[in-house]
C-alpha cells in the first residue's frame, strides 16, 4: 500500500482484518477513499431495459465508487417532488452506495415552465436538465435565481441547438474525411460563455458538465480568476482520446464527442491546473442494439463507471501526467466537497501492479459499449466498502 493517507489504511485494515479479509497480500495495492461521479444515468424509472438501479449501482461499486448524483433525464423527469419520489422510492429498494438524484430545471426538461424547484431541492444534489442545454436565458436566469435562493448548484450540459445541424461526431478532421456530420465546438463554448455571465451576475453556485473543448477551459479558468462561482467536470474519454481515434462503431458516439487532440491537451492541462475541478464519467447504458447501428444512427453515451480508475491511472498516473493524491482529488475530495456529499470511512482497494484487459463482457453494467475495449491497463478493483458494507468484492 503506497498511498499516503495512513488514517484511511488504519481504518481500511482494521475493517479488513476484522471481516477477515487480509488473507490475501496489500502489497503492490492502494487503499482509496470511495469516490464519487456526479453524473451518471441509472435509467430508472423509464428505461429498465438500459440499466437499473441496482445494476448500475453495482457496477459503480465494481469501478471504486461509493456515491454517485444520478442525471434526469427519466420517465417521469423528476421535476416535483412526486415525480422524483418515483426514483427516491428505486434507490432504497436496490442502490448499494449511495445514490443522489438531479431535480430537472424545466418541466420534462423541456426547457419551457420552471420545474417546482422548492419542492425538491431538500432531496437532491442540484438541479440539471442534462441532456439538454436550457436555450432560453431568461428560463436560465430564473433557475439561477431561484436555486441561489435555495442554496443548489445549477449543473448545466451545455448545447446551443441551433448550431447543432444533426451532427453527431466532432467537427473536425475525422468527420471531413469520412463524410460525417459534425459537432462545432461552438455549440458547447458559447452556452459556456452565456451561463457563466449570467452566473457571475446572479452570485448562483455553476457546475458545467461534461467539457470538452480548449475554448470551454478557457472561459472558466478566466471566470474563475474573476472570482465566479463555478466548477466543472471532464470525462475519461475526453483526456485519453480524441477524434483521431474514433471508427466506425456506435461505442465511440457520445455527446459531446471526441475533440481534437488540441482539444484533449486543453483538457489535461486544465486538470493539471486545477481549472477543472472533477471527472465524471457521463456513464450512459444503452442496449446493445441502441449501440450497434454504427457510428452515424447509434444512440449517444458510453459507459464508463468500471473503466474511469484504471483508464486514468493507466494513462495519467503512470506516465506523470499528474500523481495519484491528485487524480484522488479529481474522482472523489472535489465532487464530494462541491457538492456536499459525505462517504464517511468508505474505501476501495485497487491493484495497481497487474496489467489486465478491459473486456466489457466482465462489467456489472447492463451497458457494454465503451471506446476502451482492449485496452490494457492497471489498477483492478479488488474491493469497494461503503457504509461499513463490503459492496463489491473480486
């Protein structure tokens, strides 16, 4: 065991030794604090044939996680409390960590009526119309102001539809050479840069999703330095891949998609210097056949809950791009602190010193399209505890 926090070890070995655990050698392993993904669809209620509360909570315990905010885009969108009790109701039934609902902004994040916002904010995280960008400032002004009234944070997915024109790859050198539509950068940066003057104005708390091009990590780490309310996330995916990689299959089409390698370098250096706050992994199930239309007419979203440590720490860690304390920061002290969510002593141990490959036949998900298929990496989950409960175990 190699990492630094000696409270954490004390506790991890004292849990282990007592349920009899330490049978096998700690050596060339890490015990972590449980981390955290403040973005993640479960699927229920709506869509049970994608993933369910208690598969995808299992797979959350699989990559290490011990709390995850779940997105709202459901059926019924959580935009009361009635409707939101739906999913509150799913999680005491069958989530194995901890489980955080969004409340939508609008109505069936239709972006239309402000959704009853008082109603639900004692029950979630912050409220989000992920999935879509709110098009109308004055809708987005409303729910700044009110959720600054409230105390919740907006995390908003950033989108202008009309610079979208059906595109569903980046627009850059793959999307031209292959005849693709694509994304313009554009339609993420300049809501970006929207939200964050309106955020600036009202004095609400911001978290902006999923960011994925150099002009967004730009616009925040020069609101930051104004001294605005915001954080933001980035994916797995975003900082070890670009559109240089995609081909032609469904498992490399998420939204927003694979940038340019400029785009990605942006990326990483915005963790490096703290302008990005956290990574998340946007873990998006679909079915298979939802996911097996080709790149064109497949669904958009990725999994990634059972592939974010190894995937990071493989490609971060080891080559010293940033350390372990730090990449520990990005997965589990920054979501938690942000947005006020307490794990108490749970850890997860990992095995670092053991290349394997990531095979998604192995994942607990319902999901099994991811772009990291075959690769070999580092850092197995061995053993997630969560509430003093050994929740997952190899």
């Amino acid at each position: 065991m190699n990492h630094q926090n000696a409270k954490l070890q004390a506790l991890a070995t004292a849990f282990l030794s007592d349920k009899g655990l330490l049978s096998h050698s700690l050596d060339d392993k890490v015990i972590l604090p449980g981390f955290c993904d403040v973005h993640v669809h479960f699927r229920e209620p709506g869509f049970l044939y994608k993933e369910t509360m208690k598969s995808g909570s299992l797979a959350a315990a699989h990559g290490g996680y011990t709390a995850v905010c779940t997105m709202p885009n459901l059926d019924p969108v959580p935009d009361s409390a009635a409707h939101l009790q739906v999913q509150l109701d799913a999680i005491e039934r069958d989530a194995s960590i901890r489980v955080i609902p969004y409340g939508a902004i609008t109505v069936g994040e239709k972006g239309e009526t402000l959704a009853a916002l008082d109603e639900m904010a004692p029950l979630v995280c912050a409220f989000s119309d992920d999935g879509r960008g709110v098009q109308d400032e004055a809708m987005m002004r409303r729910a700044m102001t009110e959720a600054k009234r409230l105390g919740k944070i907006v995390a908003a997915h950033c989108e202008v539809n009309d610079l979208l024109h059906g595109g569903y790859v980046h627009d850059g050198a793959y999307a031209s050479a292959h005849g693709h539509r694509g994304i313009c950068s554009e339609s993420e940066w300049v809501q970006i840069e929207r939200d964050l003057r309106l955020a600036e104005e009202i004095g609400c708390a911001y978290h902006v999703c999923h960011i994925s091009a150099k002009e967004s990590v730009e616009l925040i780490r020069r609101a930051k330095a104004r001294g605005v309310d915001v954080t933001c996330e980035t994916g797995p995916h975003y900082l070890t891949m670009c559109d240089e990689d995609i081909q032609e299959d469904g498992r490399f089409k998420m939204n927003p998609p694979l940038r340019s390698r400029a785009d990605r370098d942006a990326l990483i250096e915005g963790i490096k210097d703290g302008t990005i706050d956290m990574i998340a992994t946007d873990h998006a199930p679909h079915s298979a056949e939802e996911k097996g239309r080709g790149l064109e007419k497949s669904a958009m979203g990725i999994v990634g809950l059972e592939t974010a440590f190894p995937i990071l720490y493989t490609h971060l860690v080891k080559p010293g791009v940033i350390t372990l304390d730090r990449l520990v920061e990005l997965m589990s002290t920054n979501p938690k602190k942000r947005f006020g969510i307490d794990t108490g002593d749970d850890f997860t141990v990992f095995d670092i010193s053991t290349p394997y490959t990531i095979d998604p036949s192995s994942f607990l998900s319902m999901g099994r399209a991811t772009p990291f298929a075959g690769w070999e990496v580092y850092g197995r989950c061995v053993l997630t505890v969560h509430d003093n409960e050994v929740v997952y175990s190899l």
